[in-house]
C-alpha cells in the first residue's frame, strides 16, 4: 500500500495553475472505506464500504499488523447503508442501516439492526422489518451491554406506534427481545446511562415545532418533566459517569455550546460556549464515558476541551498540534486504551484512517478512503466571513484552482441542499474539487436557515425562501466582486436539491449577476412541491412542514417560484434530473423544462432513468459534471469573449 498520507506530509510540492486537471472519474469514484471502530481487543478493525447505490460492513484483522488480512464483508440490499458500527465484544459486531435514493437525498432510518462476527459467521439481521416491508421504522443500539455477552439495549419506533421503546435484544436470533420500558413522549427517543439504564427521554411535535422532555432517576422510577432551560433546541449528548448530570448541547443563541446540567434541581454549568458557531459533536474519553470536549463548527473544526489537561485530551491536542494541517477525529480505543483508530482529513485530503499506538504516539496508516486522489493536486479552502446587507454575519468557504492568486477569478457559486439545519463545512468535497482543478474559484455560504449558528439563524429563515435566503447569496457574490476575488462578469451558479431552486431562483431574481446556472434535482415551482413528493405524501407532519417552511400566502409562493419567471432569463442553462427522484420530485424537472420551451429559452438538459436525488453510478456522474464544466466553460472559463477591458 502507498503511504500516501506520508507524501503529502512530507512532499514539499509546488503547486501549479498550469497543470493538467485530473480526470473527472478521480473525484466520483466511490470511497474505499468511509467509517471505521476499532474492537474492544485492539485486534479487528471494522469498517463501512462504499459502493454505487448502497454501503456495506469489511472486518480487517489488524493483530500482526501492518499485516493486515480482511477477515469477512457484509453486503446490504440497493440503496441501504450500513452505519452506527458498535462492537458488542472483541468478537461481535452490530450495526444500523439506513435508506438512501439517491446521493443528494437525507437518509432515513429502516429500522434495521444486523450483526456478524469477526470471522463472518452468524452473519443475520437481528431486528427491525424485512426487506419488502413498507413499514417505517426508526432503531437505535443504546448501550452494548459488554457484561451481558448475548444482549444489546435498543430503543425502536413506528409511525404506527409513536412512542419509542426500550428492549434488550438477543444478538444470535432474530427479533428476540424482552421490553425494557416505553418512552412517556411521542417520535424522538431514549437515552441510556453508562450503567446501560433508560434514564432519559426526548420527543418532537408531529411537525417538528417543539421538543419535549423527560427523565428519571432510575429503571423504577416514574418519569418526570425536563423542562429545556434554553432557548432553541438542544440535545442530549450524555450522562456523567455519577449519573447525576447530563451533558447538554445548546442552540440558544446566547448560550451556544455544552453545558452541564443537574437533572436533580436543573441547575446549569456552562462548559463550551461559543458567541456564534455551534459545537457539532462530542469527544468522550478513552472509555467512551464520559464528555470531555466537542468539536465546534469553524473552519477547520476546532476540538475544544472541557478540561485542557485531562489524558484523552492531551492526546488529541497533541495530535493536532503535530497534524495542524488536518482535523483529527479519533474514532475510539481498544479496551487496554493502548490502541487508537484515527481519521485524518483535510481540504485537499478525502480521509486517511490511522492507528494509533497510544504508548509512543506512534501513527501508522491503516487505509485510505480515496487512495487515488493525490491532495497536492487539489484547491485549498479558507473560511470567509462577511456581513449581508441587513448587517448579518454570515460564513462560508472559497476554494481556489491550484495555485491561483485570489485576484479576478472566475468564480462559481455552490448552494448546497438542505435547506434548514444543513450547512458547509470544511474538507475535501467531490465537486468542489473538481470545479477547483479545472480553474475556477468556488464560493459556497451558509445562508440563513442553515445549521451550525445557532436556533435563530436556522428557524428564523422560515417563510424565506427565495427572499432572505436568496438575499444572503446574492451578498455573497457581490462581496467576493468588491474583495477583487472575483470577476464581476464570470459569474456562474450551481447547486443541487435546494440549490437547485435557488440556482434558478437567482437567474430569475437576479439575472445581471450569473452568466449561467447548473440546476440539479432541484424544485422549481413551490406550489407542486406542497402537493407532490415524499414531503407531502410520506413523511408524518411534511404539509405542516411545507407550511412553516415555505408559508401558506398562495400569491407569494407563486412569486417565489422560478417557473413563474422563466422570461427574465439571460443566462445559459443546464438542467439535470433523476428519473427516480421523489423527494424534489422529477415532475419538477418537467414542469420546468416545459416552461422555458415555451417561452424560448435555450437549455441543456439531462434526464437519467435508474437515478433518484441525486446520481450514484460513476458513469452518470462523469456525464453530469463533465457537461456542467463544458457550460462553466464556454461562459466564464476558457470560451468566456470579455471587453478587451481585463
């Protein structure tokens, strides 16, 4: 195996705008591993691998390593997606899974829990509905019980039964379970002590709109309230090892971090605050007890610690210290704490997984996710923050080609999805890169309504669609213009699901600022998204949803639409679509399509059958950004006819 990871460590390379960009196959190819745990023993190691349209479980035996020898492999059903690996003993391995159509779509849970040993044998799923069932279901593995060799503590929910439940579940036999308790609270979920005991519980009204809360102090106690003492959402993130306190992440925007609270009188320690980004996960320590630190949502990420000095993190500001190019996530450790399995990624690296010996804080590389993708080659990104027109601070991120200057650049503007609660971050991204090595800067903001900034700044945008929001990534163009970063007249936008429609959406509303616009299984008349699709017809509460997200002012909902405005467009056009799609559905694509051949407006188009939101296979995937390259670059790249002014 390359020691890829060493190269780019130590390979003093000169970076050089001029080189050959790497073949589009480089960047969308699928990752070898993505996710990794570590067994209790040290010996095995195992691992999610990705493949076209679903993501299966490999066990690595590591005991001679750097001989490494792959021990058994787990294959899921199309479009299922192992993860939530747990090691119930150095033997055994559990996992969830998840169903995902399409590539650009939010995964949601099967309800599925599946095991295997280290060897691969009794290889089985163990809970949730069989593969034909139509039933939704939600499972989550809450402690592994590592004094109960044979059990695992669950906690599952249906749409036909609201209210989660507690069991402990037989890891050889299928849907063997005794009840542990039932939660006092409808959808959300149950939360486990370290002593494996079903102490707290978290619920949601059916449209999303209020959390509610509830513990107790032991398996024989009544449930009582938790009043949330935050404004904004918050989140368990764990118990102390006493039992006595639970950690807290915070969305208040006053109080954005982790705090620790008694659950006895609701007194609250703040721990890790921040005045503006949210703490995005937390660092446990080596046992995987208690919290000990978070990681907040800066660019790069930034490990934070409760306590500098404690062992754990001590070891990881250390790495980070030697590591200061990457963010460094350490994965877990063996039982003996003389193991670690790490993650190292970057802006220009996908992800090399290490393994730490604890003792020398000695690394060595295991694998890497994309070994093909030479970090050397890629565009660096910087964090950006700038103030949008109403003085709201806003950030986001500017990748540049290889070796450009930040100086009158042709510059594309990536919206990402979502829109509510999905955010960029820092790291290495497929398409980012890709556009980056053909030559063009990209600039991709989190707007309002994305998450990692708080409660406010999230739910705030509601009803915003195509106005504040849109407001946000007009700004954040014309700020990269007046920086001299970007050329004012090679500008183009691109975007996928909801970047789609504000790809649209700005080529309608703003249409002197975008020479053209890649729009990718987006939605573009707001109406038809309120009565056709997964949002509307399956999820529970998705009208009332649509509702709060969108508004119910028919008038204004029309107006925010880009298929009401096709004339205005001046810009060139390539419009992209999942025949498989359900989620922006593709009669979206054809409404739209429909409009501007009516109105005369030139368009390229592609409709791929086989594909849902968003493409999996590599071929489809090279076709669809290889031609929006060929669009970036007969407007604003090498085809672009200036003034003669530049």
């Amino acid at each position: 195996m390359r020691n890829k990871f060493t190269a780019f460590l130590f390979l003093g390379v000169v970076l050089s705008a001029t080189a050959a960009p790497p073949e589009l196959e480089t960047f969308f190819r699928h990752a070898e591993f993505s996710e990794i745990q570590l067994s209790p023993g040290g010996d095995f190691l195992a691992a999610t691998v990705p493949a076209e349209d679903r993501t299966g479980v490999a066990i690595l035996d590591i005991s001679d390593f750097p001989d490494v020898q792959i021990m058994t492999s787990v294959q899921l059903s199309r479009n299922e997606n192992a993860t939530g690996l747990t090691w119930v003993d150095d033997d055994r391995l559990v996992f969830t899974s998840t169903r995902q159509v399409g590539s650009v779509a939010i995964p949601s849970p099967t309800g599925r829990i599946y095991a295997t040993r280290a060897d691969g044998g009794q290889q089985r799923q163990i809970f949730g509905p069989r593969e034909d069932s139509t039933v939704f279901r939600y499972a989550s593995i809450l402690h592994p019980l590592p004094d109960d060799p044979r059990r695992i503590l669950i906690s599952d929910r249906a749409h036909d039964r609201e209210r989660p439940m507690a069991w402990l579940l037989d890891v050889d036999r299928y849907q063997r379970t005794s009840r542990v308790t039932q939660s006092p609270l409808e959808r959300g979920g149950l939360a486990a002590d370290q002593q494996g005991r079903v102490r707290f519980a978290y619920g949601q009204e059916v449209d999303g709109s209020e959390q509610k809360f509830a513990w107790r102090p032991d398996d024989d106690s009544d449930w009582k309230t938790f009043e949330n003492p935050f404004d904004g959402n918050i989140s368990l993130w764990g118990f102390s090892t006493d039992g006595d306190f639970v950690y807290i992440n915070s969305r208040d925007p006053q109080r954005l971090g982790v705090h620790k609270v008694n659950l006895a009188n609701g007194e609250i320690e703040p721990l890790l605050v921040d005045d503006e980004v949210e703490a995005l996960g937390s660092i446990t320590d080596a046992a995987g007890e208690e919290v000990i630190g978070a990681i907040f949502n800066t660019f790069p990420p930034e490990a934070r610690f409760i306590d500098p000095e404690h062992p754990t993190a001590r070891i990881w500001r250390s790495l980070s210290t030697a590591l200061a190019d990457f963010e460094v996530r350490i994965t877990n450790f063996s039982e003996d704490q003389s193991r670690a399995g790490l993650r190292l990624f970057s802006d220009r690296e996908p992800g090399v997984f290490m393994l730490l010996d604890v003792e020398n804080m000695h690394l060595t590389e295991l694998a890497a996710a994309r070994n093909w993708v030479e970090p050397e080659h890629m565009g660096q990104t910087r964090g950006v923050r700038f103030e949008a027109r109403d003085g709201t601070p806003l950030h986001g991120l500017l990748t540049l080609p290889p070796g450009a200057e930040e100086d009158n650049l042709p510059l594309v503007l990536e919206v990402h999805g979502g829109p509510y609660g999905i955010r960029d971050s820092w790291g290495w991204e497929p398409w980012i890169q890709a556009m980056a090595t053909h030559g063009y800067a990209v600039l991709q903001v989190n707007f309002r309504g994305s998450g990692g900034y708080g409660h406010d700044f999230e739910y705030d945008a509601y009803g915003q669609w195509g106005a504040e929001m849109q407001d946000d990534l007009a700004d954040a163009v014309q700020w990269a213009i007046d920086e001299g970063i970007a050329h004012p007249d090679r500008v183009c936008i691109s975007g996928a699901s909801y970047g789609g429609y504000a790809a649209m959406r700005g080529v309608t509303r703003d249409p002197d600022l975008f020479r053209c616009a890649f729009a990718f299984v987006g939605v573009y008349d707001l109406e038809l998204m309120k009565e056709v699709g997964n949002i509307p017809e399956r999820v529970p509460g998705g009208s009332d949803f649509l509702d709060r997200a969108l508004g119910t002012d028919k008038q204004q909902i029309r107006d925010r639409s880009p298929i009401n405005h096709v004339e205005r467009i001046t810009a060139d056009l390539f419009i992209a679509h999942g025949a498989s799609d359900l989620q922006a559905h593709y009669g979206q694509y054809h409404a739209l399509i429909e409009a501007l051949e009516e109105a005369g407006i030139a368009h390229e188009k592609l409709f791929v059958r086989g594909e849902g939101h968003g493409f999996y296979e590599l071929d489809n995937n090279v076709r669809l950004y290889g031609k929006a390259l060929e669009m970036f670059d007969r407007n604003i790249g090498s085809g672009w006819q200036g003034s003669g002014d530049d």
